[in-house]
C-alpha cells in the first residue's frame, strides 16, 4: 500500500498496527528505508508500540500526514481508483466511502454521492444502472472534477 494512503488512514484514526506493520515492510521490500520502519519489524503488534514508531518512519520519509479533511478525500480517491481498477466492486467500494469517510464530521460534500448510490444500489433491483453510475462517479472523484 502507498505510504501516502497509510498517512491519511493514521490522520483519521483508521490505521491499526497491523496494517501499519504491513505497510512498513511492503515499503522495506520496495527499497524504501528509515530507522524507524526498520525497527517496525521487530515490534509485536501493539499500537503503543508500532504507532509512534510509524510516525516516526513517515517523518524520516518526508511523508506527512495530512489534515483529516484532506486525509479522507485521499482515501476515498484510492477507493475510487480501486472501483476504476476493478479491484473492487463498485457497491463495496461505494459502501467504504459511505461507512468509513463520507459520515466523518466535515466529511467533504462530494463524497455523499456514494452514499446516496450504494444506498439505492442496497434496495433496487436494477443494480447494474447504479454500478455504472458509481464508476462514472469514481472517475470524477479521481479526476478531481465535479460530476454535475
């Protein structure tokens, strides 16, 4: 996973130590190295000790972690790039967006346009018209474009 996206999942408070673990040692393996993300591998576990190890790894990578409401927008856009990719369905992706971001305080307003299609997708029985219309919204949140 991209260090960026684990920097937003940390600045909202959704990253859990074994991600963070993961994520460090998939940095490792593609030659990324800090002190700190070295050190990563030898911790249990345990986010009093991985947390602030991780903090300091990203630190020691230049990699900052952004303010939540940027944060939630660059997660959602790798939702969306994931639901352009194929590497999630729409709905699943959709439904991320809704549960983990868009009900966030100060949640950025484009993002209930996943809410609103997940939740017809949820109770219509022509599904395929709203996977198609929560792609085309994915492009838009990725693009940075407004979909209206």
């Amino acid at each position: 996973m991209d260090l960026n996206i684990v920097a937003a999942r940390l600045a909202m408070g959704k990253l859990t130590s074994e991600e963070a673990i993961a994520a460090a040692s998939a940095a490792l393996d593609r030659g990324a190295y800090s002190e700190s993300l070295g050190l990563m591998m030898f911790e249990e576990p345990l986010w009093s000790e991985v947390g602030p190890l991780f903090t300091t790894a990203l630190s020691e990578l230049g990699i900052p972690v952004p303010p939540r409401d940027e944060a939630s927008l660059s997660i959602a856009r790798e939702y969306a790039r994931q639901i352009i990719a194929g590497e999630t369905s729409p709905y699943e992706g959709a439904r991320r967006i809704w549960w983990e971001l868009a009900n966030e305080p100060g949640a950025d307003s484009s993002l209930l346009a996943f809410v609103g299609l997940a939740s017809e997708w949820e109770d219509s029985p022509f599904r395929p018209e709203y996977e198609t219309a929560i792609i085309e919204e994915a492009r838009h949140l990725v693009s940075g474009k407004d979909a209206g």
